[in-house]
C-alpha cells in the first residue's frame, strides 16, 4: 500500500532517498542539463514511510515557430526508487501529476523523457512532439537531447506545427 504525500521542494534528503546511490537515474542525457524547480511537487510513501517516487509541475511558456505563445502544465522530475521499480509506482504517481496539471489554467501538459518511456507515456494520452524543441541553459539555448511529449487537457486542444522553444530552463 502507497500513500500519496506532497512535498517540499524536492531537496537533498528526498534526492538522496530517491536515487539510492544511482550514478545516472535519468539515464544519463537528463543529469547533463540544468532543470527548473517545480511549484508543486508529489511523492509516493510505502507503508513504513520510505519515498518511493516523485515527480513535479511546474507552469511554462512555450514559443512556437509558427502561432502565439502558450502556457503548458510542465512535469517533471519523475523518479521510482531503484528498489520499486517494475511494480506500478510510476503508473500510480502520474495521475496525481495530471490532476495537478489540471488544476493549472493551461489546455497542455509537456514532459521530456527517455524514448523508451515513450509507450509508457502514451498510456496516459500523451503524444510525441515530432519538430525539435529547444529550452534555455546557463550556456544558451540548446536543443532538448529527451523525447519530447505533450497532452491536451482540453478537448479539441492541438499542438501548433513547427519548432518550440520553452522559455526558460526545462521541466
């Protein structure tokens, strides 16, 4: 059984907990770009009160090459311990993260990740931005090296064709 907690922002003493010693929990590509901290942060507690897993939301501005710019619910941050993996935990959490998302003003959800979490992100309606995405980094724009993957929270909501830029430091 696993109890849905929030969470401060996600420091050292939850990091520590969470990454249990793991070099590259994102795989590497992520722990090479800076990130942007989350407004609202959730966890997933086992019975004895171990943190399991967390994720963030955050709020963003996104520019297209082509149309105004938008808002987008941007989740991020999303990690199992290494122990729990395999067991549902990720499947539990991210409805949690979309509820929060939901709360925002927005009509769209983004996340980067892995490509081969792609599939496990589809589950949940969340479909592949095809164009290039860039975002900023202490040395400048730079191209987002993840897979880049967006949801609408509204009915009828598209994503606009061409290029996005994620004003600021990604989610």
């Amino acid at each position: 059984m696993v109890r849905v907690v929030e969470l401060d922002p996600v420091s050292e003493p939850y990091w520590d907990e969470l990454i249990a010693g793991e070099r590259e929990p994102f795989g590497g590509e992520g722990e090479q770009l800076s990130w942007r901290d989350k407004t609202r942060n959730i966890g997933l507690r086992d019975e004895d009160g171990h943190l399991l897993a967390a994720g963030g939301v955050v709020l963003a501005e996104v520019c297209p090459t082509e149309g105004p710019p938008f808002r987008v619910a941007g989740l991020g941050g999303l990690i199992v311990t290494r122990r729990a993996r395999g067991h549902g935990i990720a499947r539990t959490l991210v409805p949690h993260l979309l509820a929060a998302a939901g709360e925002l003003a927005v009509e769209r959800a983004m996340i980067f990740c892995r490509a081969e979490l792609m599939p496990f992100y589809e589950q949940f309606d969340f479909r592949q931005v095809r164009a290039p995405v860039w975002a900023d980094q202490p040395q400048g724009p730079v191209r987002m090296p993840l897979a880049t993957m967006w949801k609408p929270l509204r009915e009828g909501v598209e994503l606009p064709d061409g290029e996005l830029r994620i004003v600021g430091e990604p989610f």
